[in-house]
C-alpha cells in the first residue's frame, strides 16, 4: 500500500495523512485484543476450575479422586469411580448404537438415496439436533423407558447368565436407557461429519470401481469407505465427546444414585449427571468434588475432542485439490449439526 | 450394471453371479434399515410432543406464571409466562453479548490473523471452547460470577453462561462464511483506495452478512435450549422478573425442575413447555435455513 518516499521531502500524494489511518490502526489492534481476550478466557477458565477443585484433590489424590469406589456425601468421601464408569458406560454404549446409523445414514444419503430425496433426508437428520437435551430427558423418562421397560425385564431375564447384563431388576431410568438416548443425540453430528466427508471422495474412484463391474455395494465398500475411514472415525469421536458432556438428558435418565451400577438395566449417575443432580445443596468438601468431576470432565472432552478434531482435519486435508473448501463445508456442517 | 443374459449369450459371463447381487441387495436393505431407524426417534418425538404438549396448551398457559401448587390434584398449577419471558430475555442480553464480540474474532481470523500463529492457537482455542461440556460453563460462571462478587443468582449471570456457549459456534459460523467472500471483491476495492476497515464493513460484511445471520441464528437456537448452564447462575423463580439483576425463570429450567418433581400435574405442564421451547428452536432452525438459502455464498 505504501508508496515510496518523493526525495525532497513531503508525503507522496498516494499516502493518507495520519489521522485517517487511525480507524484501520484501532480496528486492527482492537480485533487482535478480542481474539487474544478468548485465549485469557480459557486460560483464566482453568486457573479457577482448578482452584476451586483443589481441596478435594488434596484430600483424595487426583488419582485417589478419579478411582476410588467411593461416593458417599454423609460421610465426606469422594471416589468418582461411579461417576466415570457411568460416563464412559452410556457413551460408549451410544457409540455402539448411534454410529453404525448414523453411517448408514450417510452412507444413503450420498450414496443411494434418489438425488430429490437427499435435501429432506438431511434436514430431518439435523433436527435431531434442534431437540434440547431436556426434552430429550422428559421424552425418555415418560415415554422410551416406560415403554421399553418389558424388552429390557426380558432381556435381562433371558440373559441372566451373562455378568452386568442380566439377572437383575430392571428399573425405569438406567444406564442403558441413558445411552440408547444419548445414541439419538449424537447421530446427527456423526451422520453430517459422516456425510461432509464421503461427499470428498473423488468420483473418479467410485466410477473406476464400477467401471470394473462392482456392485453398489462392492463401490461402496472398496472405494468409498477405506477412503473415510479416518473422517468417520473423527465424526464418532467428536459424538463421544458430545456425549461424554451431555449433563440433562443423562442426568434425568440414568437414575440418580451415585453408586457402582451392578448391571446394565440398573441406576447409576455420571459426572455431568452428578454436578446438575447435587450441586444446588452441595456445601464445602462436597461442592469441591463436584468442581472437580467438572474439571475431570473439562479435560476428558478436551482430550477426545483433539483427537477427533485431528482425524476429521486429516481426512479432508491434503487428499483433494479444493481442501480448503471441504473443510470450510466441513466446519460448516459441525456448526449446523450443533456443535 | 449387468448385460440382461437374454440379449447376448456371449456376455453372460460378466454378469454379476447370484452370490454377489445377493449381498449386494442386503447391503442396500440393511443401510435403508439404517437410515428409516435413524428417522424413527424424530417422528416419536414429535408425535408425543404434539399429542402430550397441545393438550396442557390453553389460552391461560402463556399468560399465567407457575404457581406451587401441587399439593392437592385440581390445584392451579399455572403456565408458563415467566419462563417464556425470562428464556427470551436472557437469551436477548446472550446475543447482544456474544454477537458482535464472535463475529469480531472471526473477522479479525480472516482478514488479519489468517494463517499466522496466533490465529492458529486462536482458531484451536475456539475448537476446544466448542467441546466444553454446557454444564462446565455454568460451573464457571458460578465461581467467578456468584461466588466470586459474593451475591446471588441472576438473570444476566445465566446471559453470561449462555453467551460463552454461543461464542465458539458464532465464531466458527462466522468465519466460514467469511472466506467464502471472494478475494477478487477485496481486492477491487483495495485497488479503488479504500481504506482496510471501510473494505471490511463496506465490501466483506455486507456481502456476508446473510451467511451470518444463519450461523448466528443456529447459535441463539441452541443456546435457548440449554438447561445446565442456567442452573447455577440465572436458577429459576416462579413469578415473572424482567429484573435481569434477580433470579430468572427459564424454559428448560422449568421443564427440569417439573420432570424431576414426583408430581403428575408438573409433568403435564413440562410437556406443554417443551412444545412452546421445541417451537421457538424449531422457527429459529428455519429462519436459519430460509436465509442460508437466500445467501449467494454458500
């Protein structure tokens, strides 16, 4: 923009005089303050967390805290094993049911589905997401788990023999009644990840297999799904960590009782469950162990939402000439799924 | 994709054997399986919220606030209007917040930051903000709001949590929306002269401004649908309060605190509150999408 110096002295004709840079110099600086004011925020958001944490941490040991068997509010002791077994038993158990929907979903709609048919499937995927997690809670509560309640008692029933599944009483809110809801939850984010990144494979490939005489499914199968696997992967993963956070649903539907469920059918709690359940007459130690669940939580799904974000940036990344658009379309569509 | 066997004899051999079409036409019905089981739930849920919410609906729903009255069977148990009221003003005082300040970062990501370091650790930090678990941002403001000034619960707390929530999607929105504005437009305008920040709010803004309002739509959509940050900072009152300095009612708050109560007649009114919420998120969904289709961007 600058032009050079006239010798002789005096500006160049082409240079603004002082004054009227100003509005780009004060917009400029202004922004960078914004975007380095979301850096202070998250650095200032973990400085306290910890804080606040940290007596309970000093009682139990970090480890102590995050293993121990042991969540008993009379008498001030704080072991979130329950808690962590009740967060990681629902979300892998909505892993189990929602990914291979959700990818098949995506798999339909980009694959299979007549082209007029492709918008609507989309949208009535994505409204999934539009649900608030409350409704979610009293959807499940008063109308899935009374209503599955005989299938469970069956199941548990038949398959008495086989440890944590069967054998005992099935109660309304359980830990598999919050994973098969959070499994709802989580198909929209996975299914548009899922779809965002089968939309990149190259025609090409699909075209030279069918060329070859494969089948729908055979195409499906050797060209389209090896080249997603990592951006699949990604998408379940940022499901994990969308369920892994999930606090109302879960809290209504898993039960409430802070102890080490002694099977699938059975009540139990999770830590995001545990800090909305507890947390309004929470005093002192107790209080303490509740920020800390939170801050184990924090990092749980910092953690796996790295790892996810990492595999979906490396799926888009590098394979196609327009990159940067699929992962402008990407981040998109996490956005639209509600990210 | 097979040659019909009656027309040559002599292609026959291409066809695809039984074997094969067999598994393929499993696969195809098991994907569609798939696809009509992820449909299911949508259409459950809708169903019920129509049936259970219209009929807790009357005219008196959304002008009377909830009352404790639960005792007894045919108390008046009340509406919703200090929810409805408190939900649309927190979440009003959250956007005025979170708005401009996301839309600011993703401005300055796009045309000053772009591919140098520190836009680099910004745009991760947004990354990790939009992973935060809601709840973790009611906890946060809890310790520096309530806990930290040493007063109560308030509405403009909640806005406070409510906004953080907002601030990583409207960031993210905004600034792939951004980099779809065409350069050759920048640059034209750079070339007649103009001044960097009349380019940004002449030429970028205007032309994105549409794409925008969809992603920030999407935001004010999801954040009115939250509970968890709301119960520790805003907590929730019966009486309507446009005070957003004392307690505030909300939608979802109300809707948990009735589902968790052993009360049948509470029940009946979360269902008629979920459907009012559902409603509201639903209209902001299709604003959202009406004007994404509108934007010649994306």
């Amino acid at each position: 923009m600058e032009a050079a110096p006239i010798p002789g002295g005096g500006r160049s004709t082409l240079e603004r005089p002082p004054l009227a840079r100003l509005p780009d110099r004060a917009l400029k600086y202004g922004l960078t303050a914004i975007a380095a004011l979301i850096l202070a925020l998250i650095a200032y958001f973990f400085i306290r967390l910890v804080g606040e944490a940290r007596p309970a941490f000093g009682k139990f040991g970090a480890l102590g805290f995050a293993f121990n068997n042991d969540w008993n509010i009379p008498a001030e002791r704080f072991g979130a094993l329950p808690l962590v077994v009740g967060t990681l038993l629902t979300s892998v158990l909505a892993l189990l049911i929602g990914v291979p929907v959700a990818v098949a979903t995506a798999i339909y709609a980009t694959e299979l589905c007549p082209a007029r048919l492709r918008a609507p499937l989309t949208l009535l995927v994505e409204l999934l997401a539009a649900v608030p997690s409350v409704v979610y809670g009293l959807w499940g509560l008063f109308f899935l788990a009374p209503k599955l309640l005989p299938a469970e008692q069956w199941l548990a029933d038949r398959l008495s023999f086989v440890p944590f599944i069967g054998g005992g009483l099935v109660t309304i809110p359980n830990y598999f009644v919050a994973g098969l809801v959070l499994a709802i939850m989580i198909l929209p984010i996975v299914s548009a990840i899922s779809r965002e990144v089968m939309a990149t494979v190259p025609a090409d490939h699909k075209e030279a297999a069918l060329g070859l005489g494969a089948t729908r499914w055979e195409m499906i199968r050797m060209a389209v799904l090896p080249y997603c696997r990592s951006g699949i992967v990604g998408g379940a993963m940022l499901g994990l960590g969308r369920a892994i956070g999930e606090t109302i649903a879960v809290a209504i539907l898993i039960g409430g009782t802070p102890r080490l469920g002694s099977h699938l059918f059975g009540p139990g709690e999770s830590l995001a469950g545990s800090i909305a359940n507890e947390f309004g007459e929470a005093q002192g130690l107790h209080r303490s162990a509740l920020f800390a669940a939170g801050l184990v939580l924090f990092v749980l799904t910092l953690l796996v939402n790295g790892v996810a974000r990492a595999l979906v940036l490396r799926a888009a990344r590098g394979r196609t000439a327009q990159a940067g658009t699929v992962d402008a379309g990407m981040r998109l569509a996490d956005t639209a799924a509600g990210v | 994709m097979s040659t019909p066997g009656a027309s040559s004899e002599s292609l026959a051999r291409f066809a695809v054997s039984r074997a094969r079409r067999r598994r393929d036409r499993l696969a195809h019905g098991t994907i569609l399986a798939g696809t009509v089981i992820a449909l299911i739930p949508l259409m459950l849920i809708v169903y019920y919220l129509l049936i259970k919410g219209l009929g807790s609906w009357s005219a008196s729903f959304f002008t009377t606030d909830p009352t404790g009255n639960t005792f007894f069977k045919n108390s008046n148990i009340g509406g919703i209007k200090s929810a409805l009221l408190g939900t649309l003003e927190m979440v009003a005082l959250a956007s005025a917040m979170s708005i401009p300040l996301g839309i600011g970062v993703a401005v300055w990501l796009v045309e000053y930051g772009r591919t140098s370091w520190f836009a680099h650790t910004v745009r991760f930090a947004v990354d990790m903000l939009t992973g935060v678990p809601s709840i973790v941002f009611g906890l946060f403001v809890y310790i520096v709001l309530v806990v930290g000034t040493g007063s109560s619960f308030a509405g403009y707390k909640g806005s406070v949590a409510l906004a953080l929530l907002m601030l990583p999607v409207v960031i993210r929105s905004g600034e792939v929306i951004l980099l779809l504005v065409p350069e050759g437009l920048r640059e034209s305008a750079l070339a007649l002269g103009a001044p960097r920040w009349r380019v940004i709010f002449s030429v970028v803004l205007p032309t994105a401004l549409p794409g925008m309002v969809t992603g920030v739509l999407l935001a004010v959509a999801r954040a009115a649908g939250e509970t968890a940050p709301l119960l520790f900072t805003a907590a929730s009152t019966l009486k309507t309060n446009t005070d957003l300095g004392q307690f505030m009612n909300s939608l979802p708050v109300q809707i948990y605190n009735d589902v968790t109560s052993p009360t049948t007649s509470l029940v009946e009114r979360a269902w008629g509150a979920a459907l009012a919420l559902v409603t509201i998120i639903l209209l902001l969904n299709v604003f959202a999408r009406l004007i994404a289709r509108r934007s010649r961007l994306a």
